[in-house]
C-alpha cells in the first residue's frame, strides 16, 4: 500500500509533521479518545507511574504537544519543562493549563533534535508519541543523554509493533480502513492520519529501538510492553 509518503527527503519530513499537528491541535485531545478507545489515558497513566516524579525534580517533557503527560507528571511537584516543535499544540496545551490551574509549567518551542538546554540539566526526559515523528532519532537521543544530568532517567512512549498475532491482524485492519475514516470524520483530515498509522508501521521494532537507546549512551535499557507491544514503555538511565 502507497500512501504517498514513502520517500520523504528528511528536510521535508520536519515540515510535514509541523503541518500534520498544526492542522490537528484543536481537535488532538478528542481524536486521542476516539482512535485508541480512551485506552491513552490507560497508558499515560501507567507511563507516568513508571516515571515516578519526584517533588523536587526537573523534568523535561519533549513533544509534549497539549501537556497529557506534562499534567500528570506536574501533580507530584516536580518542575516540568513541556517543549514542542509546534506552537499550535502548545498554545491548546496552555490554554488547558490554565483552565485547570496547573499554572508553573514552561512551554517552550523546541526540536528534539537540537535542545537550547545545557548540559545535564534534568532528572528525567519524557517523550511520549513523540519520537516516531522526529527526523534524526539518534541525534534527538543524544540530546536526551546530553541534557540529563549524571543518574538520570530517560522514558519513552510509542507505539510499536505487537507481537500479538492474531491481535495483529486487528490492529492493521482497524488502522488502515478505521483510523483515516475517523480522521475525516471527526477533524476533516484524512491525509495526515493516514500519516500518522504510516509513521506507526515504520518505526523500529521493540529489540531494534531499545538498541537505539544504548547506542546513545543509555544504560540498563528496557521495554515494557503493552497489549503485546502494540505500544511500549522504552526506559534507559545516564551514569
Ligand atoms: N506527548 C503528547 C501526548 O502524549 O499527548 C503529544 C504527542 S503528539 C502525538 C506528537 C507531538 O510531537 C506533536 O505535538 C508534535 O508537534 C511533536 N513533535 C514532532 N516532531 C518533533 C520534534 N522534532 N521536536 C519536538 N517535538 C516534535
């Protein structure tokens, strides 16, 4: 199957996924609950539980985009980071801040792959359904190991590939005929779902993306799978 987005320069990537989340922001909450079920509640939920914020510590969520994690990671007391590439997503994202009183977060306009952050600054890194949009994943990796101070821990949230078989099957028909259905249903935007399932199939497996991570420095790197590997908890500590 062709979607027509099979040999994007990486140049052009960075701007395509800036189009796709511009166009979706207003609508990102509601698509979220609509395409997985509410099941990313479920999964933010156990993520952040894994994170384990503490009061005192900084944290920085990239690609935070409408602050789902940011929030949830806020309510230990840590101070939180949120940087995103697109402004769209954070203007929605402070908007809800401010409707729900989280009122001491950062928002701040970022590329993963090149942080204004120096050196070991953070306690942790979170990024969550972020880093299959990213060009240059080693390089936005090595910014993760470089901004996190010496003890820190990195956390990453995607989706991946289930070892399920027959929930596989599922899986791969609900995405390509239900998933670009919804998006024009519900955001008139079929194209850049389409995209997003596409992104989705050509990440890297579990074992491959885990190995990505202790190449960029990482120890002790671990998956956590869930519904099969459907989506992964990927974890890895700078020493
Ligand atoms: N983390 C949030 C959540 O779980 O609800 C948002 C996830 S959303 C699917 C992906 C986000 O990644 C978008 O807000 C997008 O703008 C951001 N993004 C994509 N490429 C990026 C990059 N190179 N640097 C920073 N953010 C990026």
């Amino acid at each position: 199957v062709s979607f027509g987005y099979e040999d994007i320069p990486a140049t052009e990537k960075t701007a395509r996924v800036g189009e796709v989340f511009a166009g979706v922001a207003s609508r990102y909450d509601l698509m979220n609950d609509a395409m997985s079920g509410g099941m990313h509640r479920l999964w933010k939920d156990r993520f952040v539980a894994r994170v384990k914020p503490q009061a005192h510590e900084q944290i920085l969520d990239m690609a935070g985009g409408t602050g789902d994690i940011a929030f949830r990671l806020a309510k230990s007391g840590a101070a939180i980071t949120v940087a995103d590439i697109n402004p769209a997503m954070l203007d929605v994202g402070m908007e809800r801040a401010a409707e729900r009183g989280f009122d001491g977060l950062v928002w701040t306009e970022a590329n993963a792959e090149d942080l204004q952050f120096p050196d070991r600054f953070f306690d942790a890194y979170t990024i969550a359904f972020g880093i299959r949009n990213v060009t240059d994943i080693p390089k936005a990796l090595r910014e993760a190991h470089r901004v996190l101070r010496r003890g820190g821990r990195f956390y990453c949230l995607e989706f991946s590939t289930t070892t399920w078989p027959g929930f596989k099957d599922v899986y791969d028909a609900y995405s390509h005929k239900v998933v670009p259905k919804l998006g024009k249903l519900l955001a008139n935007d079929e194209d850049s779902y389409r995209y997003l399932i596409e992104s989705i199939r050509r990440f890297p497996d579990m074992p491959t993306f885990k190995g990505m991570i202790a190449d960029a420095g990482f120890v002790q790197t671990k998956v956590e799978p869930l519904l099969g590997g459907l989506v992964a908890i990927h974890s890895g500590w700078k020493i």
